[in-house]
C-alpha cells in the first residue's frame, strides 16, 4: 500500500484544496511517483494501466505548470479517444477549481469545429484533445504550440494501434523538441520505445504493479449497473443474501458520507469510516461495527487500514478502487479465520477497463452477478420467514395456540388457509409486499426454484 500524502508531493495549496473537495485522501502508486518527477521538469514514461490515478498524476502537475493567463497553450494532452478527452477534461477542471488562470478546452472529433475555434481564439492554457482533430488545428493555424512546455500522451499504446503514430510524428515535432514530454502506456512495445528514443531526454520509467494473489475462501463477482442503481443494488442483494456485517468501499470521503444517508434512509444501520473523523470518532464507529450495533460500514482505502473484523460477510466494492493493490486490501477484509467470504465491484461503461486491469493483475477472473430482481428479493425474505417457521414448529411448545386455533379449523376455514392468513400477517407486519412480477424493471436473469433463492446462492 501506497503510505504518502497529497501535501507530501510539493502540491500546491489551490490544487490540495481541490482535491480534498474532491474528498480524496491519499494519492495512488502511480500519482505518488510520478508527480515528483513531473513538476521536476523530467520526462517520463508512466507504465500504468487505466484505474490508477493516472489521470490526476499528470493533471495536477500540467495545471501547476501552466503559464496562467496566457493566451496560447503551455499544455498539450493528446488522448486516443474523444470519450477520453471529454473524462480527462472533466478531471482537469475539476482539479483546477481554485486555481486562478488556468482554463482547460478538448478539442475532438464529432463535435463543431466552429465552437473549438472561437474556444481557441480566447485562449487556453491546456488542450486536451485527438491527434486527429489537433493535427486539423495546427494545419489552420489556430492552435499554436509555440510556448509549449509539457506534452502528455495519455494511453500511448492505444494510439498507436488506431494507426495515430505519423500524427503523433507530427505534433511533437511542432514542439521542435524542446518541451517536456510525458506519457503514459499500458505497455511499452518498440514502437513507444522509438518515440521515446527519437523525443524524449533521458527518459523517468514508472511501472507500477499490483499484488498478483488474493486470499483463497473469497466468491470474487463483478455486477454491471449503472451508478444511480448501485445502492438499490446494495440493498437487493444484501436483503436476498441475509448479510450480518457489510463492508462498502467508497473512492471518496463525500461518496462515504452520501452513501451512509442513503442507507440510512432504506431504514439500514450503517455509518462511514474516513479520514476527516477524528481518531476518537472512528474508534467508536469501529467498535459499533465490530459488536454488530452496526450492519454497514462504508469506509474509505485510508480509513480502512488495520481494520481487523473477523465475522464480515461481503466486501461490496461500490467503486472500483485506483489501483489492484487496494483492490486485494479491500476484499481482503472478508473470508478470515477459515471463513468464506464475498466480494461485489460494481462496473459499468469505460469502467470494465478497471475490472479486466484487476482481473490480469490478481490472475484471478472475477464472476459476473446480475442485479437481483424485486421480485426474487421478495421470494428470497418469504423463504426466510418460512425457515423461520419451519424452526418454529420443530421446537414445539404450540399446545396453547392450538387450542385458540382449533375451534377456527372446525368452522369455515382449512388449517392450510388459516396458516397462510397468519403468514400473511407477518409478512404484512415486516412490510413485504406480495410478490409481483417486476422482470420489466431489470434485466437480471430468473431463478429457477425455490431453493435456489435462498440466501445460501448470495
């Protein structure tokens, strides 16, 4: 695990203040090594894949490092792709919130030339953009690289397999090689190792690597659904499986603390774990959870650290954590002292690059797990009270309820019939409703028995 801190790293205070509204906590591998070689003004090549950090690792030095308030562009990032582009823009203003003169435009395909033009004609401090469409600018004239500084290439590697390299050529020549030039690759075939060798100076070499093992005894699944559903898919599957201690992890202090309310609001006992509670206030948080008078933690990476609960349940990842190392910490956490134990990341969209970065670090696969219906979440807490049931009648002692019942069974009603009245009240009084089709909300697919909704397939 990655032990340093944000203002360790030379950060300035407008980008720490960014970033801890942004409620990060401390800075990945990848971010912790190569932010210190950036804002020295080495260049570097980042062997990293997407979901750890990267993205932060070259935006906070490329927003420290540019010229603020110029006209023209000290910062040139070039992605493969426009989704890309857009993500990393997203990333870099949100990173810049409280730094004066620093305005950050993509440029990409598919979108009106004439809206980058008029963008551009103000002035940008940092591009981001396509080789496609950057090279179209140069070509007009309207972006000019004269006082250029810091050249990113973020995923390397996949521009060159779109056939990108001859722009690629291109653009770094613009730069007449006197820029710092960065970039990061998944891997690093000839073809990077030319680039590196025809432009860059003695090149910085950051691999970063996760733990290729994780704890045996632990069901690894992924479940594809959206970010809006992720709590409803938290409790639909906590519900079917009956969990007694669950642990969710969150990127984020704010995510922690929004998730707790909206659990808290479905009626659950859970409260957060992160780093902005004092070390008072998380002992007593962790005391609740570990005496039960809590069901749900939902914690940060930070936070989380020695926690040491050997009766956990699930590991619910509800984001895909930045790097494999904290992903094997995390569901670590479950299946201890000879127990089985369970682990869910939640996925979706671009996303599933991280699943399948995990899947190849750990050399495990993890499993694919539809979102439970309503419906089988409703058969699943039937069965439950049935169990409930069943327990009851096997202790016996029923002799004076018998007696009540009895002169009911003589009348109009079976014994069956009076039964299921009584289940019905019981059901009603747990507030679960009777079972309704609900296949058209979700597509997850159907059990096909009644044993195989009980909790002991969750």
């Amino acid at each position: 695990m990655n032990d340093s801190t944000f203002s360790e790293l030379n950060i300035s205070p407008e980008v720490l203040k960014a970033i801890q509204e942004m409620g990060f906590e401390a800075p990945t591998k990848v971010q912790s090594r190569s932010i210190p070689h950036i804002l020295a003004g080495k260049d570097m090549v980042g062997h990293a894949q997407t979901g750890t950090g990267k993205t932060a690792a070259f935006g906070i030095p490329a927003i420290q490092m540019a010229n603020k308030g110029s006209k023209t562009p000290s910062v040139l990032i070039l992605c493969p792709t426009r989704e890309l582009a857009i993500q990393v823009t997203g990333e870099l203003i949100k990173l810049s919130k409280f730094t004066k003169g620093v305005y950050t435009l993509p440029v990409y395909g598919g979108q009106p030339i004439s809206r980058q033009l008029k963008a551009l004609k103000k002035g940008a401090q940092i591009v981001v953009g396509t080789p496609g469409r950057v090279i179209d600018h140069l070509k007009r004239g309207t972006l000019k690289l004269g006082s250029l500084e810091l050249v990113v290439l973020d995923e390397a590697d996949e521009m060159l397999n779109m056939g990108f390299r001859e722009d690629l050529e291109q653009i770094l020549s613009y730069s007449q090689g006197k820029s710092q030039t960065v970039m990061f690759s998944a891997t690093v075939p000839k073809a990077i190792r030319n680039i590196m060798n025809r432009w860059m100076d003695n090149p910085e070499m950051v691999k970063v690597e996760g733990k290729t093992e994780t704890a045996s005894g632990i069901d690894q699944y992924f479940m594809e659904v959206r970010d809006s559903m992720r709590t409803e898919a938290i409790s639909r599957v906590t519900d079917m499986a009956n969990f007694k201690l669950a642990l969710i992890f969150c990127n984020t202090k704010r995510k922690c603390d929004s998730l707790v309310q909206e659990l808290q609001s479905r009626g659950y006992s859970a409260d957060a774990l992160h780093g902005d509670m004092r070390q008072n206030v998380r002992d007593k948080v962790m005391n609740k959870f570990r005496t039960g008078k809590i069901d749900m933690l939902v914690a940060t990476d930070v936070a989380a650290r020695g926690l040491d609960v050997d009766e956990i349940d699930v590991v619910f990842n509800y984001d895909i954590p930045n790097d494999p190392e904290y992903y094997v910490h995390r569901i670590g956490r479950t299946g201890r002292a000879g127990r089985t134990g369970m682990a869910i990341s939640f996925t979706s969209g671009r996303k599933k690059k991280s699943v399948r970065f995990i899947e190849k670090m750990i050399r495990t696969q993890l499993k694919p797990l539809p979102m439970p219906s309503a419906k089988e979440v409703q058969l699943s807490k039937m069965d439950n009270h049935i169990e409930e049931v069943i327990e009851t009648l096997q202790s016996g002692g029923l002799r004076e309820y018998i007696e009540q019942l009895e002169p009911i069974a003589e009348g109009d009603f079976t014994p069956i019939e009076i039964a299921a009245a009584l289940f019905k009240m019981r059901l009603e009084k747990n507030n679960i409703d009777r079972v309704q089709d609900s296949s058209h909300e979700f597509k997850s697919k159907p059990k096909k028995s009644r044993k195989k909704r009980s909790k002991r397939n969750y």
